[in-house]
C-alpha cells in the first residue's frame, strides 16, 4: 500500500486513542475533586505538565486554573493534542482514506465530531462534564469497534493497530504519572484518611481497569500493585506490556523493517520501577521517551514523511 496511506492509519487510529484518553485523564481529575479531602489541593496545571504542554498554555493563558486548564486539553483549537483538535485530524485521515476503511466509519466520526462542537461547553464547565466525557469515550469504543468487526486485518489494519497501542501505552504512562503526582501532592497534607486508595481506584477507573484488576490481583487496591498491573500485565488490553506485545506482533506483519527501539522498550518493561516518587515519575518519562523514538523509527521504515 501507499505509504501516505499508510501513515494516515496509523495517525487516524491515534488521533482517536489521544482523544478517548485526554477524556479519561480529564476524567481521573474531575473524580478526584468530589472524593478526595478538601483540605488536599490538587492543582490542575498538572495534567498541563503530564502532557507536556506547558509552552502551549503558557502562550495562551495566565492563569493556571481548572477551566483554562480543561480548555486547553479538551477544546482549544490551537492545541493541536486537543481532544477537539484530534477527533478532526482523525476525521481528515478518515475523509482521505475512506476507500480502505469501513462504509460506516465516515458516519460515525462526522457524528461524533459534530456532538463535541455542539457540546463542548459541557465538557469545560463542571456541571455536566461527566456526561460529556463519558459520550466521547463510547464514541470513540464505537469506531475502534467498527474496525476490529468490518475491517479486513491486512495492512492497513496493522497500521491502525500499530498506532493505536503505541498511543494508548503512551497515555498510559501519562495516567500512572498523574496518579503519582495526585499522591505525592496529598502526602504533604496531614489528615485523618487514607487518600491512597480513592487516587488508584480512581485511575483504575479511568482506564476500565477496576474488575479486571481485582479479578488478576486479588487483593485491595494500593499504588505499587495498581502500577504493576498497568505496566506489566499481559492479558489487560490498556496495559503498557499488552501494548508493547501487540505493537510488536503488528512490525511482525508488516514489510520487513528493523525497529531497534522495541528491544529497548522491553528491557525497560522487564526493571521494577521502585518506589512511587519521584523517581518513579523519571522511570514514567523514560518509557515514553522510548515511545516517541519508536515513532520515529516507524516515521523512517514505513512512511514518506513524519509529523
């Protein structure tokens, strides 16, 4: 196939995956405000950081405050990480391809893109931001659903299926980052209760990750075995490994290309990252170092230009 082709599946299935998890990361935090203590004040501005947008806010904004914040990350057309922003690449790649994806497909992004610009106050405001957030998320499970039931597995498909795991272990670290940054900044606070677990339940949430993780773990929910299990388990589909491995099984299927960084990426996966501070945060910004060199090799092996 094309390689322009190409890359707009594997960007497609991105864009789609980034804007289903910016939702859910926004999510996590809008969670936290009803269960956590009053007197434990999370700021906002940190998912800014996890994203790694600070430029991008600092250009638009001054005040580092909850609605500039879920501006940016859910509407702002500037931002070009937006869920706003990545629902309409996704749906460019889906009008320029459309002779190798589903019939319905069309339909189902021009629907859901449409339902975020007429709502897209709901997401900002706190009153019905849940609703909102929880639409987008089964809009985005409805394509990916579409694609695993209606689409042939040949390379394009690979393509989809490259992108979107490479996008969702990325993400994934980014939640476990902003759990981490949740507890460190409520241990600086003294209180009678526990936050720990209303932190992890609530990240475990956010990923559908809450049965499965008492199903494979059996015991109560508690950080350090809250991110073994989304670094390391193999049957969970929102798990860094089970991503890593279908990332791998996808570069298999496809012309054959050396990617280095997969070994590289493994080795990082087989370490235990620690105790959960800082440096825990520093192991989370290595994996997704390795996540954005394995873009790069892909950019190089397969596709005419990189973005």
């Amino acid at each position: 196939m094309l390689s322009k082709v190409a890359e707009r599946m594997y960007w497609f299935s991105r864009y789609i995956e980034r804007a289903e998890n910016t939702a859910r990361m926004v999510g996590v935090y809008d969670n936290l405000l009803f269960d956590l203590p009053r007197s434990i004040n999370i700021s906002w501005f940190n998912l800014v950081v996890i994203n790694s947008s600070e430029d991008v806010f600092n250009a638009r904004y001054t005040v580092k405050d909850e609605k500039n914040v879920v501006k940016l990350l859910l509407a702002d057309s500037t931002n070009p990480n937006s869920m706003s922003s990545s629902l309409l690449m996704a749906r460019e790649n889906v009008r320029t391809s459309r002779d190798v994806l589903p019939l319905p497909l069309w339909e189902l992004i021009n629907e859901l893109c449409m339902y975020v610009s007429e709502h897209i106050r709901d997401g900002i405001n706190r009153t019905n931001r849940h609703g909102f957030l929880d639409n987008v998320i089964k809009g985005c499970q409805q394509i990916n659903g579409l694609l695993a039931d209606n689409m042939s597995k040949d390379a394009a498909w690979q393509f989809i299926r490259l992108g979107r795991n490479l996008e969702r272990a990325d993400m994934a670290s980014r939640i476990l980052d902003a759990g981490i940054t949740a507890q460190l900044s409520s241990s600086d606070v003294e209180q009678d209760l526990d936050p720990s677990q209303i932190i992890w339940g609530n990240v475990l949430r956010s990923c559908d990750g809450a049965m499965n993780y008492r199903r494979t773990m059996r015991a109560t929910v508690e950080g350090t075995r809250v991110c073994q299990f989304l670094l390391h388990d193999k049957h969970f589909p929102r798990s860094i490994t089970f991503c890593a491995d279908q990332i791998a099984a996808a570069v298999d299927l496809l012309p054959a290309c050396e990617i280095e960084e997969l070994a590289k990426l493994k080795t990082l996966l087989a370490g235990e990252p620690g105790e959960l501070d800082e440096s825990f945060s520093d192991y989370l910004n290595d994996l997704q170092l390795s996540f954005a060199n394995l873009h790069m090799q892909f950019g190089q092996c397969w596709f005419a230009l990189d973005r």
